[in-house]
C-alpha cells in the first residue's frame, strides 16, 4: 500500500508505503484496497486474497503510520474458518465509526469489529444470511449514532442493520460457522 500527496496532481508525490515486514504472507499477499484513516497514524487496509475454500482468505489490517514514509503492520482480522461450502470468504469493503469497523466478508457476512485499540482487532458481532455475498458494509451518513449499517449484498441487495452499540461483545471465535441469523447484540 502506497500513500500519495495529491496537492499537485500533475506530481504526486509519495509520503508512506508499507514497509518489508509486511511482505510475508498473509500481509501484503494480494490486494490491498479500501484503506481508512483511523487515527491520524493508523489505517486500517482490507488485504483481499483468495485460496481454496476459506483458508488463506483476506483480512482486515490495521498499520502504524510512522517516520521515514513507512508503516508497520500492527494487527489484522480474518474470518474464522469455517466446515461450510464458502469459497468466497476475503475481506472486502468496510466502513469505521468511532472506532467501530464494519466489513464485509463476501460468504461469511458483516463483521463488526471494534478497532478502539488497533493492536488488537477483536469482532464484537455478525450478521450472516445465507445464501449471500456480502461486498461490503457501510454506516449510514444519516445516523449521526452510527447504530444504522447498509449490508450490501451482492445477491439479494441491501439488508439494513440496526446495531445496539451498548451491547456490543467481544464474540467467542471456533473454528465451527457462526450459529443463527445475527449476532449484533440486544435490540437488532
């Protein structure tokens, strides 16, 4: 991933990229796109990859963005792996609220994760309707709460997720698929 001063569009000029320690797999393994400025020195990248089944899929990545035009991977996030017949299951477009990201992960749903503490990605709740291919989840600009998430459904189109922030959890992870329909907390 690569940062760009654009103030001259005739000459753009470099300012940050990732740096060699995240060129080891599963960092920087395929494409990098969807980048968010969380804080004013960390971004959180979705990493889209591809493998048989869910194994080897794309995550989402948090990086510090230091000195030297570098930035340096600090966490990521990666849906379980589940016993399902998923084949699409990498990351792809998200949103972040008040340190709340929402992320589509094509056959595995909507994932809420909570990035207040980007060295430690931690979901707190899904939404998962099957069949679906979740491309991406975004905040609704209308809600100045951001309790309201757009789950942009490839297949079945939009389902609209009312989210109780209060009662958000961090969710148990196995290596089993998510058991019911959703898991946002009381009041979806």
């Amino acid at each position: 991933t690569a940062a760009y001063d654009v103030s001259n569009p005739l000459r753009p000029r470099l300012v940050r990229r990732t740096n060699r320690r995240g060129s080891r797999p599963p960092l920087n393994d395929l494409i990098h796109h969807n980048s968010l400025r969380l804080r004013r020195n960390v971004v959180a990248i979705t990493e889209e990859a591809f493998g048989p089944g869910c194994r080897g899929a794309g995550t989402l990545q948090t990086w510090r963005i230091s000195g030297r035009r570098r930035m340096t991977p600090m966490d990521s996030f990666g849906v379980e792996r589940d016993r399902s017949s998923a084949l699409l299951c990498s990351a792809h477009y998200f949103d972040a609220r008040d340190g709340l990201i929402a992320q589509g992960f094509y056959e595995q749903g909507v994932r809420l994760i909570d990035a207040t503490r980007p060295r430690r990605l931690r979901q707190v709740g899904y939404f998962l309707n099957r069949p679906g291919l979740y491309w991406g989840a975004l905040f609704a600009t209308t809600d100045p709460t951001g309790s309201t998430v757009y789950a942009v459904d490839h297949s079945r189109g939009i389902d609209v997720l009312a989210i109780d922030r209060a009662a958000l959890r961090p969710v148990r992870r196995s290596g089993s698929r998510p058991q019911g329909r959703a898991r946002f907390g009381a009041g979806m």
